[in-house]
C-alpha cells in the first residue's frame, strides 16, 4: 500500500468519526509515522510504506479517532516557530497564547516570570528571543516542570531559565526577587463550562491547568494581590485570559494598583490578553 491510500483510508476514518479538520490531522500523523516534515510529505506519499509504518499509521488513527490530541500522539507542539515536547500533563501549547507573546515582546524585558508554566513555552519562547533575558518558570506540577525541564535542555537555555515548584509566588517569598516582566496563563475555565470543551482538551489535557473548579477567576485573584511586590517600578504584568474575562481580571489590576491597565485582541478579534503596570514612583 502507497502512502497515498494509507492516508486517505485515515482521513476518511477520521472523518467518520467527526474529528475536526481530519484531513489535517491525518497528514500530520503520517508526517510524523514517515519521520519528515510536513511540507515534504507530499514527495514521498506514492511510495510503498512498510507493514510497520502501516501499522504504526493505523494505531495513531485510531488513537486520535477517540480524541487524542494530534500532539499528544506526536509528542510534539510548534509554538512561536520552536518545537517543544507536549505530554498529558501539560496544557497543549496553543496559537493564540503567542498573543501573549508579541506583547511582552514589544517593550524589552530582562527577568521575567512565568506563573503556571507547563510546558514552559512561554518563559522559554520569551527568553529565547531575548539574549539578554533570564527568567524563571513556576509550577505546582512536579510532571509538568518535567517536560519544561526537556524543553529547556532542547533549546539550550539550561542556564539562562529557572524552574521552580510551588503555587503561584510561593517559591520565590525568600528570594526578594522582582521582575520587569511576570507573564502567566492560568487556569481560566470556570467550572460550568468545563462540560462545553471539545473532548481533546476535557478528557486529555490536565485539569488543574484548565479549572479552579469555581469561576475561573481564583488564579487572576492570586497573580494580582501578589504582583506589586514581585514586579519592579515599570514593570508588566501580563495574562492570558478566557474572551469574556477582560473587564474582571483589568478590574483587580486596577484595584491591585497597576496602571495604563489594557485588554488585547487576538487574531480572531477576541479579548485575549490583559494588562497593567506598576507605577514608577
């Protein structure tokens, strides 16, 4: 069997299956069976695949037939143009998280903190694109700062990034440690709509990066009430939040004593992003 018709019987399994975009997905997987990029698969698809290719192709659409996420399969996630390790027990690096990223981007930063890390796309993505960066990583997750960890020694930036475990600003209260730049993506679905996720991300990703189990705002409370005496005068402090969650979480910088507080769109026009600064006295 060619990879042309391997792919066409996965697609049109996964099609039957309801899962979006199959035709996608299906070449992805087969991608990722064949070991070649993406962009040079279409080179190699009349040729014979191997029974062991075959079988391989067949199982990961059967995998994703009930929902595992393409990334989970693959083990791997592009994000901001960098490759990065993905398991269950991170969140799925996701495109419009790099909102976050070409904000903080756009005035220079040299320690940054990134609160709930995961992966560590964010902190790693920010201080790779900075020479002169440093940063820290926080996690509660001791698998999750597993997988940063492989991100880390992949992108070479062992020595430029921390990671440390605890919750929120807890490792660092002996430190005295303050930042120009402390970015997070938090958990921000509310409990009553965890039942409205696509099954990818309900039944496969981590659910403490997902839910406080209440209204989705526990996080933003937290990351606020500790902001000031973590960031340095004229710092930023920047969020991902959930697209209805703008006028909530610029409220509590603004009561936490942030300035020029803001709430930025991303690509698809929703609220994506909100941020403040602390005040240089």
């Amino acid at each position: 069997m060619t990879g042309s018709e391997l792919l066409v019987q996965g697609t049109r399994a996964l099609v039957a299956a309801g899962v979006p975009e199959a035709g996608r997905d299906a070449r992805r997987l087969m991608a990722h069976v064949l070991q070649v990029p993406a962009g040079r698969l279409t080179l190699l698809l009349p040729d014979p695949v191997s029974t062991a290719q075959a079988a391989q192709f067949e199982d990961l659409i059967a995998r994703r037939r009930d929902r595992v996420p393409v990334s989970h399969l693959t083990g791997r996630r592009m994000f901001y143009g960098r490759d990065f390790r993905v398991t269950p027990e991170v969140l799925d690096p996701r495109p419009e998280t790099e909102t976050l990223i070409a904000a903080a981007l756009a005035r220079p930063f040299t320690h940054v903190l990134d609160l709930g890390t995961g992966s560590g796309c964010i902190v790693l993505t920010l201080v790779a694109e900075c020479a002169d960066a440093r940063g820290i990583g926080v996690d509660l997750s001791e698998a999750a700062l597993a997988i940063a960890a492989q991100n880390r020694a992949s992108l070479g930036l062992d020595h430029r990034v921390a990671l440390k475990q605890g919750n929120w600003f807890a490792p660092l209260a002996d430190q005295g440690a303050t930042f120009d730049l402390i970015v997070s993506n938090p958990p921000y679905i509310a409990l009553q709509e965890m039942a409205d996720l696509a099954p990818e991300v309900q039944w496969h990703e981590p659910r403490m990066a997902l839910t406080d189990e209440g209204d989705g705002l526990a996080a933003y409370r937290a990351i606020t009430a500790g902001a000031d005496a973590h960031l340095a005068p004229g710092g930023r402090l920047m969020v991902e939040i959930g697209p209805t969650q703008g006028a909530a979480v610029g409220a509590m910088m603004d009561a936490a004593g942030l300035s020029d507080v803001a709430v930025l769109q991303d690509l698809d026009g929703r609220d994506r992003v909100v941020l403040g600064v602390k005040p240089v006295e």
